[in-house]
C-alpha cells in the first residue's frame, strides 16, 4: 500500500490562555450585582469566551445546578474581571450587559462550579513547534548470576515518561494577538487553564477541523520559558518553552 508523507504544511498550534480556569462556590455568587468570585490575580481578559459547569472534587459524577441565567455548555464573555477581588462578570453577548443572575445556585458537599475558557484557539503567528517524549529507566539487575565467560549486562525496565515542547511564535504590534498573550502567559502566577492543542494534520471538513480525520497530541501545560530574538535583519520571534502538567491526550489515528 502507498503511504502519503505529512508534511510540516498540515501541523498547527491551538492554545487556551493560562490562568482561565476558575472556581466558586454558591458564597461566591452575587445577585445583587450580577458577578461571580473566583480567584484572584488570574489571567481572564475583557472578550474571553468562557463557558460554566458544576464540577465534583472527588472524580464523582457532579450534582448540582448553575445560578439562573447561566446554562452549562453555552458560550458568554467576559466584560469585567478584577484582579485583585476575583470579581467576575460575564455576558451572553461580546461587548454586551451583564447576564442577569437571579439565584446562587446549588453546588453542596464535593460539588463546586468551574467557569473556563471555552475552547481551544488557533495561534497564527506560530512559526514551528515541536514535542519530545522521553521515558526514565528503572535499573533492574540482580546479583548472583551464574558465572560466564563475558560480563553480564544490566537489566532495565521502563519508567515514567515525560514531555517537554516548544514553539517559536513572530511578535506582532496586535496588543490582542494570540501570540503575544501567549508569551505574557510566561509570567502569570498562576497558569491553570493553560492547554495546547498540537496538530500533526489539521483537516477540515464543512468549514471548521474535523476531530476524527485530524490527529493531534492535547494537554495542560506549565509554559516554563520565553526566549526573544531582536535584529535588524529579521521579525521578531520569540522561543517558548512548555510542559505537560498531566498525561497528553495522544490522538494520532484518523478514526473516521
């Protein structure tokens, strides 16, 4: 069978900001003003899509139903989020009125609610990426052999794997390109929320990627590093460096 090379032309870099995975509780709610508390000095920006849920901290399924006027899986925007309070409001619309919430919630026991950045966005001033897996060793030699003629070799088995990645992305005079608030990203204390979406072979299919023809590594990550680049001769670009914080997502089968 005649196989087809992938090429570098297919891959493409898919990023969720860090520090745009929130929590609260039913405390955490105010009707009177319509916002929600969450973390402070996190990273959700004016016009961010986000969208809640109700999460259980104990890996059991979640129970429990989200203040009125928000509804789980749909799409709002951030238009204010303060810093230093964790004061959060969100509207229906991009650059519209605060939804209007009208109870706290239920979220008892386990069970809190999340808001998060919505999905995955593309980042298209990315130059190149790269990801390396790496596993440790565990020295399993035993003493006793019997006697040879030659040394007896080492034994091993395979630990723990681990990943580290990169991405040159060019810098742009877009203070809201996606680029630029990724290498912002570097210094945020607190990164959760912080995902990359790594295409191999990026295919669509009626207009937006298909998931089931594509093939692609996903994970959360730590981005651990920013290198710039600055001559007379060349765009700026700036090296980023990152690592899983948990186990990748490897997707790296066309399944349809």
């Amino acid at each position: 069978m005649t196989a087809t090379v992938i090429t570098g032309t297919s891959g493409a870099f898919y990023y969720k900001p860090a520090g745009t995975t929130g929590t609260f509780g039913e405390s955490g709610v105010n009707i009177a003003t319509d916002t929600i508390t969450v973390e402070t000095f996190y990273g959700f920006q004016v016009g961010d899509p986000v969208k809640f849920s109700v999460q259980n901290s104990a890996g059991a399924s979640p129970s429990g139903t989200l203040p009125a006027g928000l509804t789980a899986g749909t799409t709002y925007y951030v238009i204010s989020y303060t810093a230093a309070t964790g004061a959060l409001q969100v509207s229906a619309t991009d650059g519209g009125s605060a939804v209007d919430i009208t109870d706290d919630g239920t979220a008892t026991g386990n069970n809190y609610f999340e808001v998060a950045y919505a999905d995955y966005e593309v980042v298209g001033q990315v130059r190149e990426w790269t990801f390396e897996i790496t596993r440790t060793e565990i020295d399993v030699t035993t003493i006793g052999q019997d006697a040879a003629q030659f040394a007896p070799f080492r034994s091993y088995v395979a630990g723990f794997a681990e990943g580290t990645g990169s991405t040159t992305v060019y810098f742009t005079t877009d203070d809201e390109n996606f680029a630029n608030r990724m290498i912002n990203d570097i210094i945020q204390r607190n990164q959760t929320g912080a995902y990359v979406k790594l295409y191999v072979d990026r295919v669509f299919s009626g207009g937006s990627v298909s998931e089931t023809l594509s093939r692609s590594i996903a994970m959360p990550i730590v981005l651990t590093s920013a290198s710039l680049t600055i001559n007379p001769d060349d765009a700026i670009a700036v090296a980023i460096n990152f690592r899983p914080s948990s186990t990748p997502t490897f997707d790296l089968v066309k399944t349809a």
